[in-house]
C-alpha cells in the first residue's frame, strides 16, 4: 500500500537527517543573503570540508543553489529554502 505523505512532512522528515551544520549554513545564508564557499563556512562555523559535503546535501533536497562566478562557487537559498525554513519556524512555534 502506497502512503500519502506531504510535502511540508517529507521535508521535516528530510531535514531531521541533515547533520546539525546544515541549519547553520541555512541561517547564514537567510541572515546574510548570497556569499561564496569561503565566506559561508567562516560565517556558518562549518569547516570548508564538511560544507562541501552539507551543500551538496541541501542542494540535492533542493533547499539551496550554487551557482559560479569566476573561479568561486556562490551558494544561494532556494524559494523552497525560504519555505523550509519558515516550515521549521511554525513547527517550533507550535
């Protein structure tokens, strides 16, 4: 028998494997916008080896893009980034 499961369901319940880096590189980038590799792991107090694995992570689930720019890699929050935060914010409210 198939379940039916929701996408704001699916999403914590993805959310709830990411390792704990994930949510501070999700708040740099909601509190600071855009910023390449470097800066994002200076600001997340992520090291720059377990961000590349914690990226790519929130990139696959689609919560975050990398786009390039010159020779650095710029790491944006996705509209859907924006929603699962703000999902994460009324589960914890309520």
């Amino acid at each position: 028998m198939i379940g039916t499961t929701t996408l704001a369901d699916y999403l914590v319940k993805a959310g709830d494997r990411l390792p704990e880096e994930a949510n501070r590189v999700l708040e740099a980038l909601i509190n600071e916008g855009n910023m390449n590799k470097e800066d994002l792991s200076l600001l997340s107090r992520v090291k720059r080896a377990v961000l590349d694995h914690v990226i790519m992570q929130l990139y696959a689930l689609g919560l975050v893009d990398v786009s390039t720019e010159g020779k650095s890699k710029i790491c944006s929050l996705t509209k859907l980034g924006e929603e699962y935060i703000s999902l994460l914010a009324e589960r914890k409210a309520g």
